[in-house]
C-alpha cells in the first residue's frame, strides 16, 4: 500500500517522554486499592473456579501445568465452548477474544471439523503406519505456502517442536553453531527470550546471540562480534507475537533475510503465529525469501500440530532414504490432527483471511481512535512518500517503555502512565506503561470479564472465525468505558 498525501500518526512520543507527575504517586495508590476490590470480586462471583484452582494445586505446581494461563488471582476454569463464546464452571459466559493464543483460529466445537474428526476416529486410530490424511495435509500446506518457500514439509505436534528442528536442521545443515535471535522474541516453550531473561531458564543449550528487533544497527554490531563462518541461523518473526504483537519493520525483516545469506547462514521465519496474517504468509507478503519456515496449531485445525519445511536441498537431509537426520514423533501423522488440518485450511479459505484480518484491524483501529478521543495519545501529522500499514503501525503504538529512536526504557523509570494498541490484522495486544503498568494492566482484564470478554491477562487478543462486528463493537465499547473510568490515571 502506498500514498504520497499526508497521514495521520499517533504521536508516540507524549506517552513515553512526557515526565509530568499529574497520575503521581496519589494516582497509584488509588488504582491499587481498585485492583483489590477487582480482585475480591472476582474471588467472590467465582467460586467454582476458585475451588478448581485450589483442588488443582493439589495435584499440579500452582495447580498449573500450562504457565502462560496462569491468572492472578487464579484462572477461570471453563466448562464448555461454543461459536465464540465460553462458559465457565460458575455458569458465566464469555465472548472469547484469546483464541487459544492464535491456535483456536475456528472459535469452539466447529462443525465441520467436529464430523471430519469423528469421521477419522470411526476408521481408528494409532495405525503405526502412514495414513492418507497425512499426505492430503501436506499437499494443501506445500501448495498454500509454496509462495513463502515451503518447498518440502514435516509434521510436528507443536511450534517449539518444529522451531526446535528448524534449528536443529540449520546447525546441521550449515555445520555451524550459533544461532541469532532477538529480544523479546518467542518461539517455544524452550526458546523463550523475554528482555529479562533469567540465567536459569528452560531454553536449548544453543549457542545463541541476542540482538534487538526492529533495529538494524543493534543488530549489525551484535553480528559483528562473530567469529567469520560461525553463524548457522536467524531466526525471526514477523511480528513478535507473545512479545506483544510487535510488527516487525519491512526494512529490518529484508536486512536479516538478505544478512542470513550473504554470510552463508539460514533465514527461518518462525511464522507459527503469523501465517494466519495473509493467505500465504506473511513472508511473501513481504517480499522475503526464508530457507525455513516453522507453522503452528492453526493449520492443524486447532489441534496438537506443528511444521516445518523450506528448501528441498534442506528438507531431504530428514529423507529416510538418504538424508543423514531422524525426525522421529508418535503422534506426528495422527489421524485426529490430519483430519482436523485437512477440514480446517479449506474452512480458512483466502475470502475468510480477508475478512478476519480487517475485522482485527477495524478494532485496533477503533481502540487507536478511542486513545486520542480521550486524550491518551495524540495525532501529529506526518507526510510520507510511501507507508504499510506495519511501519504505520509501529510509529503509533510503541510498548513497555520503547520511546522513539528504539531505546527501551524500564515502565518503572516513566513516571506517567498511558496505553496503548499494537498488532496487525487478527492479532493485537494493549498495552499500558508508566509506573503503575501492571495494576493497569490487571484492572483492564477485569474490567473486560465484568464485560463478558476473555482475553489474555497480559492483553494479548487473537481473534477468531466466529466472532463478528457485533462482537467488536462490544469490546470497542468496554474499553472505552475502561478509559472513561481511569481517564485520570491515564493522562
């Protein structure tokens, strides 16, 4: 997309550089007294879920066995799912807005795939052998995502699992050890690289660098500390979804694509999450050529699944015939994922990408225009010769302290509060920074469950094929009664 007439911005720079005290110290306490009369509501009108929660520490380390839904003071527990809807075992129902952290792209108990499954599981299951759903599967994913480079395919049963042999074929492939990754980028459960970073951590022993997203300078002077021919990958997403629906610069994605090749390295696009953004993924999208690509539960239909694929020169060292690596997994081929993947890609056909995506931009840009109205963020005028919606996008909604020439500064160091939005297409995140950032943050996802809206406790929001604008404008008008009940603390 582009436009040689002036556009209009969000201002980043008042929330961030502003040092002005009027939500000082008074602002905090107060917004902390709220949060502990949310969460004695909350504790109070469910129940059910509060004696799940404590029966479950019983059995499970803080009666959790998934971290990131974990909730403080402790999580729903949901008894059943429907179109859009979830309902909990304290009888609420609620317009789900996290769509299982992208995975549940098809809302809950999809028809269609319900009979393809049953239909699947009606013939067994665990055959021990190859089955026909796994190479109709695999014909529609080379065929979708052949544009990005998928040339070759294997099946996995998560993200991290085929991030993880993404990497494992780059090392081999390249002979070397190191791998490039970036700051508060995610990519499993094992490779995890929040901005703090805990020396004790889950992560790969992999002989990582770090660099910071979206900058192009950081990130050649982290490269030029390497050894010549040292380095096997980069690995990146295209916007840094558990990181806070961060888009990534078109300019930086091509500057690590065309970097990765000319030192002889692989480029993977880590594209679990975002090859729900465009048909045929966000890599050819954006004019990038990767090695390696790496898909997520999506394309499972929802279910237990992962893949990787690229390059066939790549792909053919896991031939069993003549490549020099095993990939082995009992439930890589089942017949429960493989029906599920066939049924759920034709239901998110190229009209329903469409249609999902600008649903989601409607809404960021309705949160954005509900900023300003209130005085939150500002418009500032800028004339560009060309522009994308994702370097629009990342001018207007900077997060957790990032100020505008890319230096991250600490929320707890910004002595003004305020929020924000970012993502692109189906995928959003709000933010709020400023010395009271997390108490905002939980007042929010209060707020929206008082609402009837579930979302991630950290603002993350995945959207989904059942919800509709009727749906939108519901959550549109929650946040807006979110920011005229804290517009104090806000400004």
């Amino acid at each position: 997309m582009s436009s040689t007439t002036d556009t209009m911005n969000v201002d980043s720079e008042s929330p961030q550089t502003g040092l002005g005290s009027s939500n000082g110290a008074s602002s905090a306490d107060a917004l902390m007294t709220s949060l502990a009369i949310a969460q004695q509501e909350y504790s109070l009108s469910n129940p059910q879920s509060l004696k799940a929660h404590d029966e479950a520490c019983s059995d499970f380390p803080g009666g959790n066995t998934r971290t990131v839904l974990h909730a403080s003071p402790f999580p729903i527990t949901f008894r059943t799912g429907k179109g859009a809807e979830l309902t909990s075992i304290d009888g609420k129902v609620y317009v789900d807005f996290l769509g299982e952290y992208t995975a549940g792209i098809y809302g809950h108990s999809n028809e269609k795939i319900a009979s393809a499954v049953a239909e699947a599981m009606s013939k067994g299951w665990n055959y021990g052998g190859p089955n026909l759903y796994e190479r109709e599967l695999a014909r529609k994913v080379t065929q979708r995502f052949s544009p990005s480079g998928i040339e070759l395919v294997r099946f996995t049963n998560s993200g991290t699992e085929s991030n993880t042999m993404a990497l494992a074929a780059a090392t081999a492939f390249t002979k070397r050890k190191k791998i490039l990754v970036f700051k508060n980028g995610y990519h499993g459960g094992t490779l995890s690289f929040p901005d703090a970073l805990s020396p004790i951590n889950t992560n790969l022993p992999h002989d990582f660098v770090f660099a910071p997203y979206n900058d192009i300078e950081g990130t050649k002077s982290a490269l030029s500390f390497l050894p010549q021919n040292t380095l096997a990958a980069i690995i990146v997403e295209g916007m840094q979804g558990s990181g806070g629906c961060i888009v990534g610069d078109p300019k930086f994605l091509q500057f690590l694509n065309t970097t990765a090749h000319q030192l002889g390295a692989l480029f993977i696009m880590d594209e679990v999450m975002t090859s729900r953004l465009a048909y045929n993924g966000l890599s050819v999208s954006l004019g990038l050529k990767p090695d390696l690509i790496t898909l997520g539960k999506w394309v499972g239909g929802g279910m237990t699944f992962g893949a990787f694929g690229g390059r066939k020169e790549i792909m053919s060292m896991f031939d069993p015939r003549k490549g020099i690596l095993g990939h082995s997994g009992t439930f890589n081929n089942n017949v429960i994922t493989m029906a599920a993947g066939c049924c759920g890609m034709d239901i998110y056909n190229e009209h329903e990408v469409k249609r999902l995506n600008a649903l989601g931009d409607d809404l960021r840009r309705s949160i954005e225009k509900l900023l300003v109205e209130y005085g939150i963020r500002t418009f500032k005028k800028v004339s560009k010769v060309s522009s994308s919606a994702t370097q629009e996008n990342e001018l207007e909604c900077p997060f957790s302290g990032v100020v505008p020439n890319g230096k991250r500064v600490p929320s707890t160091q910004l002595q003004k509060n305020s929020m924000g939005v970012t993502g692109q297409g189906s995928m959003l995140n709000i933010h709020f920074y400023g010395p009271s950032e997390n108490t905002l943050k939980a007042l929010f996802w209060h707020h929206m469950l008082d609402y009837g809206i579930y979302m991630a406790q950290r603002g993350f929001i995945a959207l989904n094929l059942e919800l509709t604008a009727e749906h939108v404008s519901r959550f549109e008008e929650s946040t807006r009664e979110f920011i005229i009940r804290y517009e104090d603390a806000l400004r």
